[in-house]
C-alpha cells in the first residue's frame, strides 16, 4: 500500500510517500481501508522531534483520526463486518491497568495511540483493534466522521466530564475557532449554557457567531470586564482554555466566585504564574482535563450522530500533498479540519 512515512525529525522533507505491506488483522484486529484522516497538532509536533509520545519510534506513519470502510477481520472479531462504515477512536491501553480496568485508559502507563506511536491513518490501510473501530450510520458522511474523533472527544470530557457545563451557566471559551472549541461552543450551546467566544479576529469570531455564540469577544477586548457587563457582574461559571500563558490570565479574571478554570492544552506556553490568595478567596476551581474515556467517546459520537451538531473542514489534500499539508496544519488563520485522502 501507499503510505506516508516519516522517517527524520525536521521539516516536510522528513516524510514521504512510501510503498509498505497491507497491515494483516491480528485475532481482534480490522483493517480498515482509510476513506479520510484528520490531521492534528500532534502530527506536526512529532514530525518535527522529538517524538511526544513515548513509544513513538522511526519509522512511523501518522494520522489520528481516521474513518474508512472494513476490508478485513480476524478470526476472533464479533462485533464489526466487512463492509462496515466506521470511525476510529484512536487510544488504546494494556487493558488489565488500574486506570483500563476503571474505564480511564487514557492515563494507562502502557498508552498507545494509533498515529501516535503506533502506524496511523496517512496510508491506504490501517490495522486496529475491532472494539476501537465504531460504526458510522449511512446519514453521516465518512468524511465529517473523520473530522471528530480527537477534537470532540476532548471537548466533550473537558466541557461535560470535567467541567459540567449545565443549563444555565455562562462559558467562556477561548481560541473559539480551534477544531476543539468549535465542537466546545455547540456542546455547551447543547447543554443550555450562554457561551462567550474569545478569538483573535472578526472572522474566527464570525464563525464562532454562526455556531451559537452569545458574546463575541477579541484577543485585545478586556475580556473580564466584558463577561461581567454580560452576566449582570456576576461572572462567568466555567472558562474552557487550551491555549495557555497568553489567555491564563483573562480565563481566571472573568470567573465568578466558585467558577471554574478546565484546562487542557499549553500551545502559548507551560508557565504561568497566579495568585493563590484570589484562586482560595474566590474559591476558584482549577481543573485539568486530560485525557478522555472510552465512555466520552461513545457519548459523542451519540449525541453528534443524533443530529444538530456539526464538523467544519478546511481543505482537502492528498498523501502526495504534503508541502501544502503542513503549510495548512501551521496556519493560525484555518478554521476547521484539514483532511487527508490516502
């Protein structure tokens, strides 16, 4: 099969189109002939090294989220068909771990993450596990299936698991036009909840607009003083933040009393500083969301399946791409997912 492999650390020229075999289904396994992948952050990260994932080894074929159709199973599969249309979840532990055995295998220390640290989705075929491979139903297309596994799973435990969006509350969600907070503003619209998008230009703040968005706020608006003006000075009940350093400060500010700060990512920076006598005295509750379950994953597709909800995809590219691949994945200003067609 074709695949695209990477076999340096560096820029594009670290990867390239290679012939390798067909992956063979293992006992549990399907192979599932890829109709589109997503590309994510991480496959950048990792491209340029070092590896973030340990385990991650060379040579490796990334690509995260992926949707195709079942070629093959093995002999042990019960519960996929060839033929079947599915998506897969891509995390996958050792299965007999205190965190596996508790539904948690996301924090299993033996973690492997198909195009992560183990062959991916950037290649005609891919092998996985039966159970990570879930159907997709004929009124949703395989390429907006494609476009949801990592960013909407991570919004749905972040918005739902961790911070327990209700009806009711104010959120305000920062990078609004991110593949994550695009699924985050429409499941916290879906919640009931009031939602205040944060983003860096008119047009990323119109697309948040378009998703359901209440307030429209920019990097350089003075964020607090805006949500408080909207919420009657009461501030908002839960911050949604996977920037970082830059937005840590504005996300802590417009909290109400007892509010809540989900953090799950760090693009802007690691380090941030902050007064613990404002984080107790408000009585503020800083959360990390890391990784989501099993259970998060098919609470998602379930609901995002049941219709209302809905992907944004930017371009389209194919394994032979790969200048215009990356210089999409870099860009600041792509609103929605970037999929790769083996």
């Amino acid at each position: 099969m074709r695949a695209l492999v990477q076999t340096a650390f560096g820029g594009p020229e670290a990867v390239s189109v290679q012939r390798v075999a067909d992956p063979e289904p293992g006992p549990l396994d399907v192979v599932v002939q890829v109709r589109a992948c997503a590309l994510n952050r991480l496959d950048l990260l990792q491209r340029r090294g070092p590896g973030v994932l340990p385990g991650f080894s060379l040579p490796h074929i990334a690509g995260m989220d992926i949707a195709g159709h079942v070629v093959a199973a093995g002999p042990a599969v019960t519960t996929a068909r060839v033929g079947d249309r599915v998506v897969i979840d891509p995390t996958l532990g050792c299965g007999s771990c205190p965190h596996c055995r508790a539904g948690d295998r996301g924090h299993c220390a033996d973690l492997r993450v198909v195009g992560g640290n183990r062959p991916g989705g950037f290649a005609e075929f891919v092998a996985v596990p039966a159970h990570l491979a879930h159907p997709v139903p004929e009124h949703v297309d395989l390429d907006e299936a494609a476009a949801l596994p990592t960013p909407w799973s991570t919004a749905w435990h972040a918005t739902y698991a961790v911070g327990q969006v209700a009806a009711g509350d104010c959120v305000v969600i920062q990078a609004a036009a991110s593949s994550v907070s695009i699924a985050a503003i429409q499941l916290a619209k879906r919640a009931g909840a009031q939602v205040v998008a944060v983003a860096g230009s008119a047009e990323k703040l119109a697309t948040a607009a378009a998703l359901g968005a209440d307030l429209l706020l920019r990097n350089d608006d003075p964020v607090a003083d805006a949500v408080r003006d909207h919420t009657g000075g009461r501030g908002a009940d839960v911050a949604l933040d996977h920037v970082g350093a830059a937005t840590w400060p504005h996300s802590l500010a417009c909290l109400r009393i007892g509010g809540r700060l989900v953090m799950f990512g760090n693009t802007s920076g690691d380090r941030v500083s902050l007064s613990l006598a404002d984080v107790y005295h408000r009585g503020l509750r800083l959360l990390g969301a890391g990784a989501y379950t099993p259970d998060d994953f098919t609470g998602m597709l379930d609901a995002y399946f049941a219709g209302g909800l809905r992907t944004l995809r930017a371009a389209e590219c194919g394994l032979d791409d790969l200048h215009t691949t990356f210089g999409l994945e870099r860009s600041r200003e792509l609103v929605g997912r970037v999929l790769v067609r083996p």
